[in-house]
C-alpha cells in the first residue's frame, strides 16, 4: 500500500481535528482510499502550547518552509489563516508541485483568482470545502453534484455566531450587547467578533460560492455587506408580529441583468426552512433550473466538523494521486471575457419589500406627514403598526411594511423623514426576503 504524505501549516483549533480525524479513523480511511494518507510533518510557531490533542513533539517544526520544499510531501494543508503569510505559503507550495488544501475563505474570497490560476498552471488541485459552511459539503454540490445546473439562487446563512446571537435575542428577548456577551463566553464569537456581526466573514463565503454558481471572480469590496449591531429586541418584537424571523442572510442572484450579491439582515417568512434554522447552524437554500430548490444544513464551524471537510479534500486529492489520474485543478468555473451575467448589480436599483421603522413624536398628523413623503418617493405602505401612544405625547415607534418598491426611492424618503422635527432618531429598515 502506498503512502501519500500531508505536510499541515498551522496546528490550532481546526489543526488538531484534522490529526484526530487522520489518526483516529486512519484504518477506515486507508480501506476507502486504497493508501495511507499520513501527516509526516506539522509547522506551528508553537509546538509547544497546549493543545486539544496529543501531538507526538517530534512531528514540529517552527519552519514552514521544510514542508512546502520537502519531495516526499504531496499535500500542503493551509490551516493558519489571514491573507498575507498563508497566501505566501499556498503560492510558494503550488510552484513546488504541492497540492493544497485550506479552510482560508477571507484568502479566497480576495485572491482566489491569483491562487487557482498558479494551481491551473502547475496543474495540481486546490481544495477548498472547509472553507464554506463547516462540514457542510457545499462546494462538492455546486461544484459536482449541480454540475448540469444553472443556478439561479442562493440564499444561506453562512455564519453560525451571528445565527446564535438572533437565536438567542428572538428566545430570551435580549439586547444585542448582553447577548454578544454571552457569546463570547461560551465560544460561540471571538473576542474580536467584528468579521461575525459585521458580516464581512459571511460575505468571504458568499463570494466564493458566487465564484462556482456563476462563472466570476469578484471584487470582494465591491460586495455590499450589512452586520447585525443595530438589530434590536424591539425589531425581533416588531418582526415576529408581522409573522417573521430575523436572519443574517446571504444571497447571491443571477439574472438577466448580472448578478445580484449581498449580506444583511432580513426578514424571511417564520415556519419555513431558513426561518427554522437556530442556534450556531448554518443552512443553505440553492436553486438550480433543473433540480430545483434544496436545502443544506448543519454545524458550519467548530473542531470537528470543519476538520470533516479538510479530510474529505485531502482523501479526493490523495485518490487522484494514487490512481494516477489527472488532476481536476480548478474546476473551470471562471471567465475569461466579461458578459452581461458578470456584471455586479448596484442594490439601490433593485427592488424588494421592507420593514420599516421610524421612531416619531407622537402628535396628531405625524404619520400622515410620512405618508406623504413616502408616496412622493414611491413607496407605497402595505402594513403599519403603531404602539405605545401615551396621553402625555412622548416618541412612539411606528413600523411599516412597504409592497415593492426600488431600494434608493425608500433610502430617499427615509432622508426626508430624518429630517423632519418629528423624527427622533435614526430610522432602522430591513428587506424582506421570500425564500
């Protein structure tokens, strides 16, 4: 039997799953691929700190180098993250004939083309499954499984802290702050929780699945990305009055005019799938014109099930190794020539449904004074409601649901209406989302 050796850059929390999973389920692992798959060396800055798992110390090395120019090594795994030192080691593993192997979406999402097009000249694989949706096999099902597919929507919930968070603030009717808090305290957000809340870490895996869906690399800062920081308990409140839930929502759109890509919260209609999903999950909802909607759910993060998918590329690479076959390299997703599908739609002319809501001085006539900015504007009122009126005036909040309308005619209206005496504070809007 042969063996086919894996050297791994970065030893951390999603670092040791992947040894436990290769030493511990090796027998099954070698009987299902037909050779041994052994890490034959590991590069950390610190061999030495505690670690989930028992690493044998002779397998370290503080040299990343060793690995990317050892022979005997085929595989290069990328488990370090960030997008300067790991692309530089991805790269210098690719010259070197290494196949390579990473959970490195924010690398992707801003270098991906550089990378995949160094892996398509050398013509050695890049695997890249972990690096959306945990052990979800996401990339496996666009990239094989939809492959007689256009698809023509995507719709996910990509980042399991900020799930947790709405979760928790829809169940216990708590502030975003205390709920954060707690958050951090059980490991479910970083200490630095910014690329969570803000969106940016949901943004990474929405343009790497539109990158497979549609053929196009895009420039990820031109990608429009909302967090959850302003969503408030009186939102949530608000939201499941009307009958929905509050998510942060990931969506990628083709249609005739080019592709449409953003992430921010959103309402989606309660007792449907994506509404459903709760806690740390992760879910996504993806059409194509053939099969049709389905849904993909399950832990998109953590030790183990992110060590799952790492595995799972490192065993497709290492068959193709063992059976001499050619090497898929980058699927052949990207286009060389722009079209009209490539180009990225500006959000303010799409049109949507939208929860709105303003905080205004409760006196006689303010809301019809709204009103009419928002017909002048286009807007037109589905629903409203309003609480809270007191004998004594005071501000109120009053929340509407809007029918369609084209997002920068409500942006217009919504600066008239700040600007009004009566307005107090900031007005909070959400899109709608039927999914």
């Amino acid at each position: 039997m042969g063996v086919i050796n894996i050297g791994l850059i970065g030893a951390g929390t999603v670092g040791c799953g992947v040894y436990k999973v290769l030493t511990e389920n090796k027998q099954i692992i070698e009987k299902r691929l037909g050779a041994e798959l052994a890490i034959k060396k590991i590069a950390d800055i610190d061999p030495d700190r505690k670690r989930p798992v028992e690493i044998p110390r002779s397998q370290f090395t503080t040299d990343a180098a060793e690995l990317i120019h050892d022979d005997s090594i085929h595989i290069i795994i990328e488990l370090i993250g960030g997008t300067t030192v790991a692309k530089d080691f991805i790269i210098e593993s690719i010259k070197n004939n290494k196949h390579v192997v990473t959970a490195n979406k924010a690398l992707l999402a801003h270098h991906g083309k550089e990378i995949f097009t160094a892996a398509s000249e050398k013509g050695v694989d890049v695997g890249f499954e972990a690096s959306v949706g945990g052990g979800i096999p996401v990339i496996r099902v666009v990239r094989e499984g939809y492959v007689a597919n256009h698809i023509k929507s995507i719709y996910g919930i990509l980042n399991g802290t900020t799930n947790y968070i709405l979760s928790k603030m829809t169940q216990d009717g708590s502030d975003f702050a205390e709920v954060l808090k707690q958050a951090q305290e059980q490991g479910y957000a970083e200490a630095d929780p910014t690329f969570d809340i803000d969106g940016i870490d949901a943004a990474h895996k929405i343009s790497i699945l539109a990158m497979l869906s549609f053929g196009v690399f895009l420039e990820f800062d031109t990608i429009p990305v909302e967090g959850i920081r302003h969503i408030t308990p009186l939102d949530i409140s608000f939201a499941d009055e009307f009958g929905y839930a509050i998510k942060l929502l990931s969506i990628a759109k083709a249609v005739e005019e080019g592709i449409e890509i953003g992430v921010h919260p959103a309402l989606i209609k309660k007792a449907t799938p994506l509404a459903d999903v709760s806690g740390a999950f992760n879910a996504i909802h993806i059409e194509g014109d053939v099969v049709g909607p389905t849904m993909l759910y399950g832990l998109g993060a953590g030790m183990m099930p992110t060590a799952s998918a790492v595995v799972s590329d490192d065993v497709q690479i290492a068959k193709n190794i063992h059976h001499n076959k050619t090497h898929s390299s980058i699927p052949k997703f990207f286009q060389d020539t722009p079209t009209s599908k490539t180009t990225l739609l500006d959000p303010g002319d799409l049109v949507s449904r939208f929860y709105v809501r303003f905080q205004l001085e409760d006196t006689p006539g303010e809301l019809g004074r709204v009103a009419n900015i928002l017909g002048k504007n286009h807007v037109g009122i589905e629903s409203v409601i309003q609480k809270g009126r007191h004998h004594g005036g005071g501000d109120v909040p009053v929340v509407i649901m809007t029918h369609d309308i084209v997002e920068k005619n409500l942006l217009a209206a919504l600066a008239e209406i700040e600007k009004l005496e009566i307005s107090k504070g900031k007005n909070v809007f959400l899109r709608i989302v039927d999914v």
